[in-house]
C-alpha cells in the first residue's frame, strides 16, 4: 500500500521547571507539533509527521535525546494511505 505518510502521538515527560525550555527546543522542528502540555505533571502531547516508519523512528530517538527530556514513548501511529481516485476528483 503507498502512503501518504503518516502520524503519530507522543508523551513526552519532562520536570515541569524544563518544560518551557523543552518545548521551545521542539519548535524549531518542522516535523513536530505540541499539541498539549501539562504544567504541573511536566506532560507534553506531541504529534510528529513522516513519510516512513523509518522516519518515525529517527524521530522519536531525536525527541528521546532533547535535553531535559525525561521520556519520550509513543502512543498511537497511523499511516494515511493515498487514495488515488480521491486525489484526481481533487484535480478536476
């Protein structure tokens, strides 16, 4: 099946006295977005895009390596499949 690419959801864990540092280090990443925080838990919802598994994994161990990052674990992936009859009704 071709994909699309494809998402997935984080949760990310940090002190809560990192966590500004944290997210401003995850805003210069195109691929990455903070979809919600948690202030006094130091939880952060995140939600990355890529073209392939590979990337998505790539992607995770950079987020894991951030400083200050405590964890980062996956919670849910989905791959967004073309639908090509879809695309070329788009088109017309």
């Amino acid at each position: 099946m071709n994909t699309a690419g494809s998402v997935s959801g984080l949760c990310v864990m940090v002190r809560p006295e990192h966590l500004e540092d944290v997210e401003l280090s995850l805003a210069v990443l195109d691929w990455v977005e903070v979809y919600a925080r948690d202030e006094t838990t130091g939880r952060l919802i995140v939600v990355q895009e890529h073209q392939t598994i590979k990337e998505h994994q790539d992607g995770l161990r950079r987020l894991q390596a951030v400083p200050h990052v405590l964890t980062a674990d996956l919670v849910v992936h989905h791959s967004l499949p073309v639908d090509e009859g879809t695309e070329n009704r788009r088109a017309e």
